[in-house]
C-alpha cells in the first residue's frame, strides 16, 4: 500500500480518513445507524453530508480492518493521536444520579 494519507471532500471540507474514522465507518456498516448519528459521529452538520462522504470514501478502505489501517499509518510514520469520546456534561451525569437519589429518599420516607 502506498504511502499516502487519504481525504474526503465534503462540501468545502476535507476529512482524513484516521483510524478513528475507519472505525465509525465500520461501526455504519456493521450495526444499525442512521446517516444523521453518523454525521453527528464525523461532525458533519446534517445527513446529506454523511451521505456524500459515504459514496465517496473507497470501498476498500470500508471493508479495511481497522487494525491494518492502524498499521499503515504508523509503517507510514503518519502522527496519529487516537480521539477521545467526549465526556457527558456533568448536569446530565449528576441529574440522573439526583433523580435516582430522590427517589430513593422519597421510597424511604
């Protein structure tokens, strides 16, 4: 495979096509997710773009096994920095161990 990294234009972005992105790809394909929590996952703006980046990433970079795209970015010498999730908001953490709580309470009394 040739040394090179990969884009999608969408729009007037372009996206890397990273290991992390390969794998909300595989996760699209293989499990049931709508194009609008796919391009929420991408951080695209709205399902038609999901859309558009879907046909235009190679297939064979689709039914690629994550772990061998891993490898060809770092044979590469690409820098990859693995992402994150975002963290819950702590006023939705808190808020439903607070309901739980007063629930308890009130079960309680």
């Amino acid at each position: 495979m040739e040394c090179k990294r990969y884009f999608v234009k969408v729009g007037d972005r372009e996206i890397e096509l990273t290991p992390d992105v390969v794998e909300v790809l595989h996760e699209y394909i293989h499990r049931p997710m709508s194009l609008e929590e796919l391009a929420s996952k991408l951080g695209l703006e709205t399902w038609e773009e999901a859309y558009i980046f879907i046909k235009r990433v190679p297939a064979w970079i689709m039914w690629m096994p994550v772990s061998l795209w891993k490898y060809h970015y770092k044979r590469c010498g690409f820098e990859y920095i693995p992402q994150t999730p975002p963290q819950q908001p702590q006023e939705e953490a808190g808020g439903e161990a607070g309901a739980a709580e007063a629930a308890a309470g009130e079960a309680g009394a």
